[in-house]
C-alpha cells in the first residue's frame, strides 16, 4: 500500500504545478487591468511626465533621464510586489480561494514561488519599457552588463516588498487592501527619493531614508551608474535581508492568528 | 472487518475563543459510502470537515484520512474539496481553472471528462467572472472531481442556488459517486441529503445526534407538530403512542408526534374540552430539537 502511494506522487509532475501556477498567475494579473494597468502605467507616466520631459541635466556621470529610468524603475517593481502580493493575498484570502488550495495537494510553496515569478515578470515589463522610452526620448546609453546588474538588483531587490506585502495581504481585509497598500508604498516611494532626488529632498526626509527600505534598492541600482550616496553595498543588503525576514515573520504570526477565524 | 474507514475523527472536539463547535464528536466514513453531514448553520458542520481536511488543528482528538494526518500528500492527492467560496479568480477561464487543479493530481481525469461530469461542455473559454452563479458553482464542483480522487468533500455544495441550479448540481454529484466515490457532503436541507446521501449524520451543536440510513432519519423528522390547549398534562401526553415530545408554549402545547391522527384523538378521547387545534410538518427545526431532547433524557 505504502509503495502503490509512493509511485502515485510520482506521476505528478512537481515542475508541470509550479509552471502552471506561475502561469496562470501571471495571465490571470495580466487580465485584471486594475493590476496590470496601475502597476505598469504609473512608473511609465512618471518617468515620462518628470523624468523625460524636463530637457537633460547632468547627474554626475550621467544624464536625468539615465538617472530617472533607475530611480522610477525601482518603484515601479515596488508597486508590482506590493501590489502582486498585497492586495492578492488579501482578496483571495477574503474569497476563501486560499483556503480551498490549502486543502489541495497544491505543494504549498508554489503560490508564493508563482506570485514571485508574476511579479518578477512584472517588474521585467517595466524595466524594459522605461528602458526603451528612455532609449528612445532620453539619449538613455547603457552597457549591457550595467543594464542586466540593473534589472538583477531591481528583481530580486524586490524581494522585501513582495514579503511586506504578504503582511499586509494577511492583515487586512480584501475590500482595504488596495488602499492599505498605496498608504504604505507611496509616501515610502517618495521619502526615499524615488521621485525627486535625495538631495532635493527636505532635510528632515533625508534623516528618514536610510531606515526605508526602497532607499537601500535604490541606493543599489544606482550604484551601478556611479550616482548612489556612496554607502556600503553591504550595508544595502544587509537592511533589505532584515526586512525580509522582519515581514516574514510578520506574514506568518498573522498567518497563524487567521487559521480558523473566517468560520465557527 | 470488511470495510475501510476512509476518514476518522476520533474523540474531536474544537473550541474557539467562546465556544466549542465541536464536541467530542465519534465519526467513521467507509470506503464507498455517501455520506450527508446535515445541521442548521452553526452546528459545527464545517468545523468538523475542516478538521478532517487538516485545515483546522482539532483541540482534542485525532481526525485522519485514509488513516493518515489529513495534511499529509498521500492523503491530499487522494481527496478532492468543494469549499464554500464567494469566488475564484474572475480572469482565468474555465479550462485554465481546471488544468491548474488537474495538474495537483496523479491521474486526473481529462478536459472533456471533467467538462462532461461538471455539465460545463462549451463554456471552457468562458471567464469564472462571467459565469452564472449556477455555473460558477459546477466549476467549483468540477475542482473537487477533476483529479479523480477517491474521496471527495462537499462543503453546502448547493447553498445559494435556485431549485433548479440545485437540482442540475445534483445530477453532477451522482454521476461521480456512480464511479464509485466517497463522497462526504455538508447541508442543511434535508431534501440535499436524501437525494444524494446513503447515510445521513445529524449534528446539532456540535454533536453527533442521530445517524442512519436517509428513511430512517426521515421517521424522525417526519413527525408532525400538533398545537392544543388542552388540560392534559406534558406528561400523560408524552406517554401517548407515537409521540416524541411535549413542550408547553403558554397557554397551549406543542407536541411532536409520528401519528398526528391519533395522537389527536387520544387526545380527545380523554379531554373533550380540548380547543385550538392546528395540525403543521415538522420542520427540521422541531426534529432537531427533538433529537436533542431525547439524547439529554438518555
């Protein structure tokens, strides 16, 4: 009997689940336009409206529009995590959708490993369409090695966020998600200088950054181009690993305390 | 013994911060057998198959599927799950709902096996989110069944559903317990149980009060319920033939009875004086409390 068990879960193909889920995660944001087009419109239109249409100024090594493509692309792979994690945790912990696959044979891993993946691709369409708008109107020159350092940086730099918005996708309810959300990454976005320079920013505001976590992402990425603040790259990893795991932890002391309260 | 016992809560119980929803509960299921989990909302019905499906940790007792932690693989891939759901992803279709589920599965059944059972033939390119309510319904049916698992739950499969939405999901069910399936299904509509069940637990309260075949459970709630002022004491009524239980409702006294004519004339037989009769079904309600009743005098 135990070995009649054994060749069953062999017929399933564990690599055929996790692509599927990752799959149809990421058709199923594509569809949904209040996802797929708030978090790839509004990076492109601020990168478009403040970051290509002031003329070029010289940031160091190199020009705005370089220095905006980094700077907007970091918050908008932010907004893909928060977002992709946040208010979809939320709304299908609120459907009982997320019940029903944890009753599945679903492996458990594979809905965070295709909510990653959905906002990994995310994150990728928007780097790539700021990067061609860039190219294009903003005289954007990048070597390919920096371009692919980048978008490294900008993918797995999101992991904090995607772990911040499973926090807030297991503490709220679906209906305030969206709002709890935009709550927590924009004025994050802005104090972090992800809008306007550091520099340009209040001083006070300059105080706050460094205890942000979308400081040290960008700080990373802009390492790349010569523009960061010049603090240790260590130092960035190391305070984006502490959020990580700091929202983690959070995600799962909520996880716990929500087992058992949507029925009695 | 012949049988295999396929699902098991062995002297569960669950409690919440204020109340216990399940007590002590005893259950059983074999292989092959249909059974229907019936109660009034609130009686510790999803409660108990959550337990069973380890989504819940019981706090006392031990709930196992094919004699394994419900959390285990080995009993996951062998177990399909209808949940009460107020929805699923609205921008997957039909069919990539199915394939994502078809794919946790060792031997799922095909596309077209799964659209045919769940009576979802030609809308596989249509959106969840524009699905009927009906349709949205077999679609969830069509998760459970769709990797062709041994034993499937069914949490109130029909709630919300109009009479005939409810009666076309019906037809669903059937056609997979004729494959020989076990199939556990929660409901509060007796009629549910009896179209689709071969035994029928009644929980109430958190408890087990009543388990039997469906004609058996439809003796009891068969009763009718007879009102009558009458100066017959609860109790000489109570010794009557066929009567199960005599509550006093001011002035007047409801009594359950399995043969409401002659329990009535009984009735007058001994008090000519008797006045306000009225002669009603007893709804579910009444048989519930009648179980109840009965169980606290044993």
């Amino acid at each position: 009997m135990n070995s009649g068990q054994v060749t069953q879960d062999k017929k399933r193909n564990i690599v055929n689940i996790y692509w599927l889920e990752a799959k149809y995660e990421f058709l199923k944001s594509l569809r949904l336009p209040v996802f797929a087009l708030s978090t790839i419109l509004f990076p492109t239109l601020f990168y478009m409206f403040f970051g290509l249409s002031f003329g070029q100024q010289d940031f160091g090594p190199v020009n705005s529009a370089t220095y905006y493509f980094v700077s907007y692309g970091v918050f908008g792979v932010i907004g893909a995590s928060l977002f992709g994690f946040g208010a979809g945790v939320a709304a299908e912990r609120g459907q009982g959708w997320m019940r029903l696959k944890q009753a599945s044979p679903m492996p458990p891993l594979a809905y965070f490993v295709a909510k990653l993946a959905m906002a990994a691709m995310f994150s990728t369409i928007i780097f790539l369409l700021l990067w061609l708008l860039g190219f294009l109107f903003g005289e954007v020159r990048l070597a390919a090695l920096q371009l692919l350092s980048i978008w490294a940086i900008m993918v797995v730099g999101s992991l904090p966020f995607a772990a911040m918005g499973l926090a807030i996708g297991y503490a709220v309810g679906p209906n305030s998600a969206p709002a709890i959300v935009n709550l927590v990454y924009l004025p994050m976005a802005f104090a972090s200088g992800l809008w306007i320079p550091i520099q340009a920013l209040p001083e006070f505001l300059q105080k706050i950054a460094p205890f942000l976590a979308p400081y040290h992402l960008a700080q990373l990425a802009f390492s790349v181009i010569n523009v960061d603040q010049g603090d240790s790259v260590l130092g960035h990893i190391i305070v984006l690993g502490i959020y990580t795991v700091l929202f983690l932890v959070i995600a799962l002391i909520l996880y716990k305390r929500d087992e058992g309260k949507t029925f009695g | 013994m012949m049988t295999e016992a396929i699902a098991e809560l062995k002297g569960v119980s669950k409690n919440y911060a204020k109340v216990q929803a399940v007590k002590n509960i005893d259950l059983q299921i074999n292989a092959g057998e249909v059974v229907a989990l019936l109660g009034p909302n609130g009686a510790g019905k999803t409660t108990a198959i959550s337990m069973l499906l380890g989504l819940l940790k019981p706090s006392a007792g031990e709930a196992l599927l094919f004699g394994q932690k419900p959390q285990s693989t080995e009993s996951r891939i062998r177990t399909g799950v209808m949940l009460q759901l107020s929805g699923i992803p609205d921008t997957l279709k039909v069919k990539e709902h199915i394939a994502l589920y078809s794919s946790y599965y060792p031997n799922p059944l095909s596309l077209a096996e799964t659209l045919e059972l769940s009576n979802l033939t030609g809308l596989e390119n249509r959106w969840y989110g524009k699905l009927s309510g009906g349709q949205k319904q077999r679609l969830h049916l069509a998760l459970a069944m769709c990797g062709n698992p041994d034993l499937v739950f069914l949490d109130e499969p029909t709630t919300g559903l109009d009479v005939a939405s409810r009666r076309s999901l019906w037809e669903q069910v059937r056609g997979f317990i004729d494959k020989g399936k076990t199939v556990v299904l929660t409901t509060h509509y007796l009629e549910e149980a009896d179209a689709l069940a071969d035994r029928i637990v009644v929980i109430n309260q958190g408890a087990i009060i009543a388990d039997g075949t469906p004609s058996e459970i439809k003796a009891i709630t068969a009763d009718r319920k007879i009102r009558i002022t009458s100066s017959l004491s609860p109790a000489q009524i109570l010794a009557m033939q066929g009567v199960s239980s005599v509550k006093q409702d001011g002035v007047a006294l409801e009594i359950l009875t399995s043969q409401a004519e002659r329990t009535v004339y009984n009735i007058l037989q001994e008090d000519n004086n008797a006045t306000g009769l009225e002669v009603t079904t007893a709804g579910l309600e009444d048989a519930f409390l009648a179980l109840t009743q009965e169980r606290k005098a044993a």
